[in-house]
C-alpha cells in the first residue's frame, strides 16, 4: 500500500474517495478507511471509530453537502461508532448491518463490538440507497460477522467489501459470531459477480478482486487441511496448532489467529471431520 496519509481526503475514481482514520494497530493495519460515495449528495460508508481528528476530517471533505445516508458494513468498534456524530452534525440517517448484542468471548480483530450502534434501516440482500448518479446495493457477506454486508456500485462496477476481503489480509473469523461456514460461502458468492474492483476497509484497492477472492478460499483450504494434518499427527488443542501453523507472525496476533482455527474447526465438525473432546479437538476415522 502507499504511503498512508491520515485524515487527507484520497479520490480513487469520480464517485469515490477514501479517508484514513489514525487508527493503526496490528489488527487494523494502517488504519480504518471511511468511502464517501458521492460529487452532489453523499454516502458515507463506514465512518470509523469516535475520533475527534476523523470526525474532523469528513465533516472537511463533506464541504456543507448533503448526506443522504451513513452506510455501516458491521458492527465493530472501528467501523461505525463515528456514526452517532457523523449523524448529529449531517442528520442522515444510519442504514446498513443489523444491530448486534453479544458478550464477546474471544478477541476481535478490532476490539469487540459497537454496543451503541443502532441503524434507522437494516439493509437485506439487494436493499438499495441512491442519491445523484450513484447507488449502492446491500451483499449479503456473513462470516467475518454475521450482518456483514458489502456494497455494491453498479455505476462503475466498484465494490465495498468492509472487512470481509481486505487489502492486505485474511479477514478474522471468530465464533461465535464470526462463521467460518459462513464466510467461505460469502466468498463462493463474491466469486459469482464480475465486480471490477473492491475498495476494502483496511488495505490498497484490489484491481483484480477474483482472483484476490479465490486465494482466500484456497489458503482457507490449505488451513483446513493442515489442521486435519496435525489432529491426526496428535496436536489435538487450539494453541498448539496456532504455534506450528502460523510460524514467524507476530504473536500479538496469537488470539486471534486461535479464534479463526476454532473457527474452521467448528466448521469441520459441522461435515462430520472433526469432534470436540473437552478443550482438544480429534479427527473422525
């Protein structure tokens, strides 16, 4: 990716332009990104975390136009919190994933869940918000979360896939609301669409999407296999596969990358692979 410039409003093509929150961790990568959609009337798509200085910055590349819609992908704190401001000052509504209350068991890829997010319209599958010469319609994409949606530009092809494929790594899925079943299923269908480019909210844009979507599903794949691998050579608990399997990561990333292994073990032992044995895990046969 480029260097990042916070806060400083990028044009990715006539209808887009993207603005980085300063958020960067290792879970974030160099920040969230926020997509105003839009030249005339505006859809601000994911208006990040309750930063003062983000805040700043949008309200700056708004320029006193108006807003037709805050759009949120999912539920996380670094994705739609700046929502609440964003519509006190704007007064648009707030449209897009369902509300989500869960007590989280687990580590997220960005610190749990917005527990105040609460949107006027929850957008379904081909849901659609327009405004003048733009549209953007609601994919369903559960598996990172299970309200995740992306949003579709048909006007010139450009997808905005939240964190459901981003632009410099594999999306966490962590039970019990993320879904590795899920989530591979959401990038079969990404695989069925002819979208010309994703504008994901951490990372660069993807110029050719379909075959960024079907690496995912091979690594996911690969995983899936070396898991069944070590449950036969003996490594039967979570943390000790992660050590094997995710060898030279940062180990800051250890809990979560254990989140997305449950995962796909939940997922083997719907198919009738694997089966649970306390903390361990066996494989079938």
């Amino acid at each position: 990716m480029d260097e990042p410039q916070t806060g400083t409003p990028i044009q990715l093509e006539p209808l887009v332009t993207r603005i980085l929150a300063p958020n960067p961790s290792p879970f974030t990568f160099t920040g969230t990104q926020t997509h105003i959609v839009g030249t005339h009337d505006l859809a601000i798509i994911d208006p990040g975390p309750a930063d003062e200085a983000h805040h700043a910055a949008l309200i700056a590349a708004i320029a006193g136009r108006p807003v037709t819609a805050i759009v949120i992908t999912h539920h996380h704190r670094d994705h739609s919190p700046g929502a609440i401001r964003l519509k006190q000052e704007t007064g648009a509504p707030v449209v897009g994933a369902a509300s989500f209350h869960l007590s989280d068991d687990g580590p997220r890829a960005d610190a749990a869940f917005d527990a105040l997010y609460a949107p006027e319209r929850v957008l379904s599958e081909g849901d659609r918000v327009s405004g003048d010469g733009w549209t953007l319609e609601a994919i369903a994409t559960p598996g990172h979360t299970s309200n995740h949606l992306a949003f579709a530009l048909p006007e010139t092809r450009a997808l905005f896939s939240g964190d459901h494929v981003m632009g410099w790594s594999t999306s966490v899925v962590s039970p019990p609301d993320g879904d590795m079943t899920a989530y591979m299923a959401s990038l079969e269908k990404l695989m069925g669409r002819d979208d010309r480019v994703y504008y994901p909210g951490h990372g660069d844009a993807i110029d050719r999407p379909q075959r960024l979507v079907r690496g995912l599903l091979g690594h996911r794949k690969q995983r899936e296999g070396q898991i069944l691998r070590l449950l036969k050579a003996g490594t039967h608990a979570i943390p000790a596969m992660v050590e094997t399997m995710y060898v030279g990561v940062d180990k800051r990333l250890y809990p979560a990358a254990e989140r997305s292994v449950l995962a796909h073990l939940i997922d083997l032992e719907r198919r009738e692979l694997v089966v649970a044995d306390g903390a361990d895990w066996r494989a079938r046969g």
